[in-house]
C-alpha cells in the first residue's frame, strides 16, 4: 500500500536536455542538476486526433515528478527574462516559429495572418471555398484546368491566348 508521501507529486523547472517526439529528459537543478529519465511531453490530443510538438534542447520547462523523482511528466514550457513571450498584447494569439514563420491571430481586428513562410500548400479531398468582398492576389498565377468565370473580365494589360491571339485580334 502506498503511503501519502509516496503517492506524492512535487512540481520542479528544469531545462530540456535532449527530446525525441513526445519524449524529453530534462536537468533539474533542484536535484544536484539530476538528469531524467525519458518523459512524456503532456499534449493536447493524442489518440485519434493527434498533435506533436517537440520541446527544443534548452528550452526551461515545468515538469510533475513523483515523490521519488523517478517518473513524472512535462507539463509545459516556461517563458523567461532569457525567453520572452512573442507578443504583450493579450487579444493576440500567436506562434513563432525559429526559422521567422509566424501564425497570428488578434481578436481586436478579426484578422488571420501568416508571414515568413516559404511555400503554403493545400491538399483538400472536395472543393475549397474562398468566400470575401474582395481577393488580391499579388504574384504570378497559373491555373492547371480549366477556368469558369461567372462574371466580366476586366484586364489592365494584354490577354493572350496559347496562339499569340490576343483580345485586340480581329477576322
């Protein structure tokens, strides 16, 4: 029968120390800079919907050890005076990646934005809607199939088709 001591928890910071998806040893300073052993990474989903998300070596997090220290899970990362968080508006929901990607959200404008990414790519099985008063799309198009437009074209340069026509040529 375990005692009330040994059914105890004792939450320490430490500093990841190396990872493995879903898995990371951290130092604990509190224990003579004790390395552990393999722990879970505590994640939002992780049955038929899953995320992962490995912790960075260095990186200073909260983990829950049983009273012996030997087994336990990490609960989350910790900002620092080292590691300050991305944004100080509290309506902004934000992730910043280290390569300079970042995903924002700020319920103050309602608006989505994303930067610093190299190529966006979407897969999708059926039809993909994109429904606003206006799109802008700033760059070169192509559109490999067919195109129906439900409405006027309105050109501002030449339009040329795949014999040299264009919407000046005339019979």
């Amino acid at each position: 029968m375990n005692t009330k001591d040994e059914a105890s928890a004792v939450l320490k910071k430490g500093t990841v120390s190396a990872t493995r998806p879903g898995f990371a040893r951290v130092r604990l300073p509190d224990f003579d800079n004790l390395r552990t052993m393999w722990l879970p990474v505590v994640y939002g989903k992780t049955q038929d919907d899953k995320e992962c998300w490995t912790p960075d070596i260095g990186e200073q997090v909260a983990v829950l050890l049983d009273a012996t220290g030997e087994d336990g899970v990490i609960i989350g990362a910790l900002y620092s005076d080292a590691d300050a968080p991305p944004t100080q508006n509290k309506e902004v929901w934000i992730k910043r990646f280290k390569d300079g990607a970042v995903l924002e959200y700020n319920r103050e404008t309602h608006a989505l934005t994303v930067t610093g990414v190299k190529a966006v790519t979407v897969h999708a099985s059926g039809p993909v809607d994109v429904t606003a008063p206006e799109v802008t799309v700033t760059g070169n198009v192509t559109i490999n199939g067919g195109l129906r437009v439900n409405g006027n074209i309105n050109s501002s340069g030449s339009v040329i088709d795949s014999a040299g026509n264009t919407n000046h040529h005339r019979h």
